[in-house]
C-alpha cells in the first residue's frame, strides 16, 4: 500500500546536513520551532531527556542527567548498585551532548517542537560506557579499525491492537474502517491494510517529515499484526531510525484510539513480533561487500561470519530476547528459530541468506525480537560476526530442511541468558564490562519484579487442584 499523496512542506522537516549548533539555530528558525526533546535511548530503547525551550536550549552549553537513567528497569525500579564496575554511584551527573545528524520536527506534537538525540558524557569528556548509543559505536570502531563498515536493514513486526487499559485482559485486535476487527490471519492481504488507511497515511507522513525512509509495509501472519522494513544503510543511522520509528508508529496509532505494541508476544495464540536485522560487511574505501569476491562467490569472510554468528547468538540473546514475555515467542512450531542453524533462504534458520546478487549477499539475523533495544541488538549482532570474521571461524553445513526439527540452540529464558551472557569474555570485552554488568544488574530486577507477579495460569490450575 501506498500512502495518498500529500502537500508538500516548505522547507525539509528532517535537518539532513545540519552539523553544527550555528546551523541547527538557522533551521529551528526556518521552521518556527518553539520547543526541543532532549532524548537518550536508555537500556530499553526508551526515550529519556528533556523538554526545553529553544532559547533555552541555544544559551546552554551542556545538558545534564544522572547517571540513573541507564539503570532505570521497565517497570521504574533501579537496581542496587554497590558492587557495579567503577563504583557507580546513581545521582553522578552524565552531560549529553546532541548529535545534530538526527535533528527532526516531532510531527505529532501540538506546538512546533524539534528532537534531537544525544551521546552520554562523563565530565572528563570519556563516553558512558551504559549508554546504549556508545555500545553500538564501540562495537563500529572494531570494525572501522580493519577497514570495515557494516550495513544493516532491519524489519520490524508490531500488532496493533485496541486500547487495553486494564492490563488483566487479554489484547484485542482493533475495530478497522468496515467497523469489524480481524477474525483470522490475513498474511500479506491488501486489504487487512487497507482496514486502517487513516493510521498508515499518518505513519507515512510522520516518518516522512522525520527523515526516516520506510521501504515497505506488509501485513504479517498474525491479526492485525504488521511489517515495516527500512532501507540498509549505516548501523548507527538505521538504529536511530528504528528508536524514531517506534515512537512514531505508537504515537501515530494513538491519535487513533488504538495502540501499537512491539511486545515479543502480545498475544497467546498469534505469532511473536520479530525485528530481523540483515547484514553485511563493506570495504570502508571501495564499498564493495566483503562477502563477494572478484568472481560473485562467497568469501571466507562471509562464512567466518556466519560462523561466529552462530557461535555467540546463544550469548547475547539477553539483548536479542530481553525479557520473560520474550521467550514466549522462541517455542517450538511458533514459527520463530530455536536454534543457530543457517541456510539458503531457509526461514526455519536462525541465520537466513535471502536470495540476492554479489553485491547484495548479507545474513539475516531472525532471532532477535521486536521488543530489543535496536541499538544493542544491531551492536551485539554484529560484535558476534566480528568475533567470526577475526578468529576465523567456520560454519556448519547449511540447513536445508526445517531447522527447527534439529532442536533448541537457544537458551529457554532469561536467567539462563544471563548467565550466559555474563560468563562469555569474548562478548564482555567488546561490549564492554561496564555496561555488562549494568544489563545484567537491570535484567536481574526485571526478572525478580516479574516473579512477584502471581498469573491467571497459575490461579486457574494451582488454587484448587495442588
């Protein structure tokens, strides 16, 4: 589906090109921007910061925040830090300086507001090691360093569903334009789509007026569950792009009475909402992809890729599946990988190689969910095919039948995930200690908060049987 044509707007409200205080000040007054979110992703993908005038924001020379806002879990608890790497101490300012490349308008604001997000300092100037944005530059820099840019494409499934404020029901799919709400699966359907034009018109528009450059959008196997795929560019510019993006599509179903969830499984008897990240590796100089040769064939460096791929994703899967709900969606016959296999085309694979020329040979990562940080699963993806590529490691055989009849190659839940993540010093050095064993310590409360939550399941079954 395509978005109906819209009027254009004067001037571009995505800042493309902007690199400086002097020329962020020339574009806030050519589109009249009265106010500025101030944002940081924090552990979860969340947006912290925040909200001053643009006066305001011109005269200062710095922004602080406190070192809490890496150590803030889902649920607003934080951690007891004693212990943690580098004696963290929660209320020690961090100064956040903005990374104007990502100045955009917030279209769905009232007044005229701009956004821009911002790297995390501490006041010597070394950058915070938790913060999500400097994970993912750290991981870069290793590969900047052998003359390597990796190039990304991820593909993001959400559902929408109807407002749901009491959170002891189940979700519902939403009432669409014919004023009915989908009964049954309506993979790749035009028309599912087309149920909630209204909301996608504002999607395209809002994402448009951002600079965030949507491929395509497809209706996925779930009810009312969807797909949207950005374009491959940079690491760092598609991650920001997808923290953008779940704003804007939350922001944009609302305004309709309705919500947007990237939930990993919202829903007991519907498929799990993945974000798969296609990757490749480029020659930094040439551009040319490393996991071609001369002639079009694959390159050591591709299946050392692989390789490590299928390796470390038991590792990192902490980040990739992030929490309990997460692992609902990796069970068996739910459509998701189980395992660490890879194959041609093979979606039963955790590691996919789509169909494509030379140039555009790349591995799909199909393991991570929707509901990941992008930029610690887009960091953490590529650290473990870094991790391939240098120790030249080898794959398997490709997989050509159902991979996931071979079994679980993945850890079952979190604390396993935990546990494992925390013990593989390879993942720990590239990451970095710091912000591991801030991940971790956040992961461990969201897990013990979780566990103080009595289910359904266990009233139903439990009160009067055991």
């Amino acid at each position: 589906m395509k978005p109906k044509a819209k009027a254009r707007l004067t001037s571009p409200s995505a800042a493309r090109g902007v690199a400086s205080m002097a020329e962020a000040t020339e574009w806030f007054a050519r589109q009249n921007i009265e106010e500025i979110e101030c944002v940081v992703p924090d552990l979860a993908g969340v947006a912290r910061g925040k909200i001053m005038p643009v006066r305001k924001f011109l005269d200062s020379t710095t922004m602080n925040l406190p070192l809490a806002v890496f150590y803030q879990t889902i649920t607003g608890e934080y951690p007891d830090l004693e212990d943690l790497v580098g004696t963290v101490q929660s209320d020690t300012d961090i100064f956040l300086t903005p990374d104007f490349a990502t100045l955009a308008v917030v279209p769905w604001a009232q007044d005229p507001t701009a956004q821009v997000i911002h790297d995390a300092f501490h006041p010597g100037g070394r950058p915070v090691e938790e913060s999500p944005r400097q994970v993912l530059r750290r991981v870069l820099a290793l590969y900047h360093a052998q003359g390597w840019a990796p190039c990304v494409a991820p593909e993001m499934e959400f559902y929408i569903v109807e407002k749901n404020i009491d959170p002891d029901y189940p979700l519902k799919p939403p009432i669409g334009r014919s004023g009915r709400p989908e009964t049954g699966r309506q993979g790749y359907s035009i028309a599912a789509v087309n149920e909630f034009d209204a909301l996608f018109e504002d999607m395209y528009e809002y994402s448009e007026r951002q600079g965030l450059e949507i491929d395509t959008l497809i209706h996925e196997s779930g009810v009312a569950q969807m797909e949207i795929n950005l374009r491959h560019g940079d690491a760092l510019e598609l991650a920001d792009q997808v923290f953008m993006f779940k704003r804007t599509i939350r922001e944009a179903a609302m305004e309709h009475d309705i919500y947007a969830t990237f939930m990993a499984k919202p829903m007991a008897n519907e498929p799990g909402s993945a974000m798969h990240i296609h990757q490749s590796i480029l020659n930094r100089e040439t551009k040319a992809n490393l996991f071609s040769d001369e002639t079009g064939e694959p390159t050591a460096l591709f299946f050392a890729f692989i390789a490590g791929q299928q390796k470390y994703l038991p590792a990192i899967m902490a980040i990739l599946a992030p929490y309990v709900n997460s692992y609902r969606r990796l069970s068996r016959d739910s459509g998701a990988p189980i395992n660490t296999r890879w194959g041609y085309d093979n979606r039963t694979a955790g590691l996919r190689v789509p169909p494509s020329d030379a140039a555009n040979r790349r591995v799909e990562n199909r393991i991570p969910s929707s509901d990941a940080n992008p930029y610690l699963a887009i960091a953490a993806s590529l650290a473990a095919g870094y991790l391939g590529m240098v120790q030249g490691l080898k794959p398997t055989d490709p997989v050509q039948t159902d991979a996931n009849l071979l079994g679980f190659d993945l850890p079952r839940g979190l604390t396993e995930s935990l546990t494992l993540f925390e013990t593989c010093g390879e993942m720990v050095d590239i990451l970095g200690p710091a912000f591991v064993s801030a991940y971790s310590r956040v992961k461990e409360v969201e897990y013990e908060t979780f566990m103080r939550t009595i289910s359904p399941w266990e009233r139903e079954f439990l009160l009067l049987n055991v």
